[in-house]
C-alpha cells in the first residue's frame, strides 16, 4: 500500500475492517484480478470475456482490479485500482473473488466469499512450500515467506488445475485442501477456437506483423535474483540477438515477450524489422496463435504452447545456476523437454535450422499426454457455471 502514508496505513487497514464488518456481501458483485493487478490478462481475462460474451454482465456487477485504469476491458465492469480505497469498498462486499495470483495478506476473506484461485501455470521450477532456497526481490528468509503464503493459500476455495501432475503438486506446495478444478487452463481455450489459418493471418495483421516471415516467440522465466526491487525484476538473457538476426533474419522475425514481474525498458531499435516487442499488456494466446515455434527456458508457456503441437526450442544458458541455487526443478527437464536443450546462441539458431518434426515426435506426444490432457477449450465454461452457481 505504497499510497498510504506510513501514519494513516493502520488507519486505512483498519477503515477496511470496519467495512467488512458492517457491510452486507452483495450476492451479485465478482471481482477479477490478473498478475497482483498489473495487467488485464490470462486465465481471470478468458473466464471474465467468457462471460461477457453470455450476456452475464446484464445479470452482474464485475469489477476489474487493475492499476492503468485507462486499460480498455469489455463488457460492463467497474475498474478500480489495486489498494485503494474503491478496491477495499468492492472487496469487502464482493460474493466471489477471482484471481491468478495472491491477494494482500492483510485482507480479510469474510464469510460467504467464493474465492477461485486460477493461479498462471504447471510449474516447472519449485513453488511455495516447496522452496529451500529465496532469493526473490532480496528476501532470503524462506520460513516467512512459506509462512506467508500458507496462510495466503488457506483463503482459497478453488484452486484450478492444467493437469494431473499439477494438481499433485499444488496440494503438496500449496499445502491445499479444498476443492481442485481439473479442468485445464481457461486461458488456453482460445488456442482450439482460433487455431485456423483465417483467424491467425487476422490477428498478425492486427498485431502489425509481416505476413511473409516465419514468427519466433520468445518468452523466458524471470530470473528471482534478478531486480531492482520486490516484485519488480529485469530482463535477463544471454542470447546474442545480432546473431539471430544475421543467421535467421532472411526469414523470420522475433516476438520478445517479457514475464509480466519483468518491467525493464530495452533498447531494441538497432534490431528494427527483425526484433518485435510486446510488454506485458499483450495477451500471450494470440502470439502463441501467430507464433511458428516457441523459444523459452524454464518458464511454464511451454505447457500451453505444447497444446499447438509446434516446435519448442529451450535456451537454458544457465540452467545449472537456476536449478541448484535459485528454484530447483519438480522433474528431469532434460528427459522430458519435447526440443532441443540449448546453452549458446549459435547452438539455438543452428537447432532452428536443422530442426526436424519427426525427431520429437515421440517426445512430444508423451509431454502433450502428461500435461495437456485435461485441457478442451471449456475451461471458462465450466468456472462461469460455477460462478454463477455460487452467487445464486
């Protein structure tokens, strides 16, 4: 609550408690929030649009919680930013929560609240009570920080799941013990309903890509000891652009998608016509649709991009640095990843190259059987119905 004076922060917190005290929940009232209210996007934007596209905000109020106010969102919704004083109004007489990540550990979940945690991804590297290493935003004390998100997680009511082997893990790392929605990701429903050549040439024309090039996605995973300060990272990559685009330029040209923590400012001009970047506002299941293969590293885009059956490249320059001092991995990335493994720049442009589908596909079927399984493009079907249920 970087807003409030440090002499009136006890005085607003507790203005909340009152309110969460006097006034009655308003059966009608969801409020949706994505990535701590940074952006309008993932799996909170795909069940929110769901409902908008029924008509159901004719038969509801829906607040958006979201920081750029100026952010354009359809439907009728009220927009309120994040901690402020309409933020602590609708949250306090809000029925149904829906959020992607954790809410302020100073807010109270009042009784009759729904609170449907989407969270952002099968995970890949180790996650909350799981962790024996911090380095994130600073912070080096794991026993509060596990502390902490414990007692965010018990605030949850539904938690969703892309997969069987993540919904393993939550319960174990979340330490979670209310109902999991084994549905797969709301987000990705999207990718079946748009993957056709129409819809695709539509949005990289919309999206101001050239239609004669082969499109790359670059998506890497925030580094945690990498930052200017909590929840505010770099951009950190070893890759030799110039080289992508001496090697690659003739046909392709390069997506460059931060992780949404991720908020640096680059330079990209000198790789103008080769280098297209997109902040963290841009919804990822487009460039994923218009993408022709995907270069990542240990981030989990690679579990929804892996439902397009599309080439997967993973630059893991330092991999051994992120697996044994930074996360640690929940299984054997090198066994498993359906691509090549890379730790060069000239390796990774060579891969994509000489890269042939018939050489993954046995790879690729097993990573698609075990984390794509449960995922049909109904996902914001199935959490609209239960949002709908719940406020009666």
């Amino acid at each position: 609550m970087k807003w409030i004076k440090k002499p009136l922060r006890k005085l607003a917190l507790l203005g909340y408690r009152i309110l969460a005290m006097i006034l009655p929940l308003s059966k009608d009232v969801v409020i949706f929030e994505s990535n701590v209210g940074r952006n309008y996007s993932g799996n909170v934007r795909s069940i929110y649009e769901y409902m908008i596209e029924q008509g159901l905000d004719d038969k509801y109020r829906f607040v958006w919680s979201i920081e750029d106010t100026k952010t354009l969102i359809p439907g009728k919704t009220k927009i309120v930013r994040r901690t402020r004083l309409k933020y602590l109004y609708y949250m306090a007489i809000a029925k149904v929560w829906v959020s992607d990540s954790r809410m302020p550990k100073w807010l109270i979940k009042r009784e009759g609240v729904t609170y449907i945690q989407t969270w952002h991804g099968t995970p890949l590297k180790k996650l909350a009570l799981d962790m024996d290493v911090l380095s994130m935003g600073g912070s080096t004390d794991v026993e509060k920080y596990r502390a902490n998100f414990k007692a965010n997680t018990s605030t949850w009511d539904y938690l969703i799941s892309q997969n069987h082997f993540s919904s393993e893990t939550f319960r174990r790392c979340f330490d979670f013990k209310k109902e999991m929605l084994e549905i797969g990701y709301p987000r990705n429903d999207v990718l079946f309903k748009m993957n056709n050549e129409k819809d695709i040439v539509s949005l990289k024309k919309r999206l101001k890509l050239p239609l004669d090039k082969k499109i790359i996605l670059y998506a890497p995973t925030w580094r945690d000891d990498q930052f200017y300060e909590k929840s505010r990272y770099k951009f950190v990559s070893d890759m030799d652009y110039q080289h992508m685009m001496d090697v690659l330029g003739d046909e392709y040209i390069m997506i460059v998608k931060f992780h949404y923590l991720v908020q640096d400012n680059i330079d990209w001009s000198k790789y103008k016509g080769f280098i297209y970047e997109f902040n963290q506002h841009a919804d990822i299941a487009e460039l994923y649709l218009v993408a022709d293969m995907l270069i990542t590293d240990y981030s989990s885009v690679m579990f929804d991009y892996s439902l397009l059956k599309r080439p997967m490249f993973f630059f893991a320059y330092d991999m051994e640095n992120y697996k044994n001092n930074l996360r640690g991995f929940y299984f054997d990335f090198l066994e498993t990843a359906p691509g090549p493994i890379v730790e060069t720049t000239k390796d990774l442009a060579d891969s994509i190259k000489n890269y042939k589908k018939e050489d993954w596909e046995v790879k690729y079927q097993e990573f698609h059987d075990k984390f794509n399984h449960c995922d049909d493009g109904l996902a914001s079907k199935k959490v609209s119905d239960l949002i709908e249920k719940k406020l009666g």
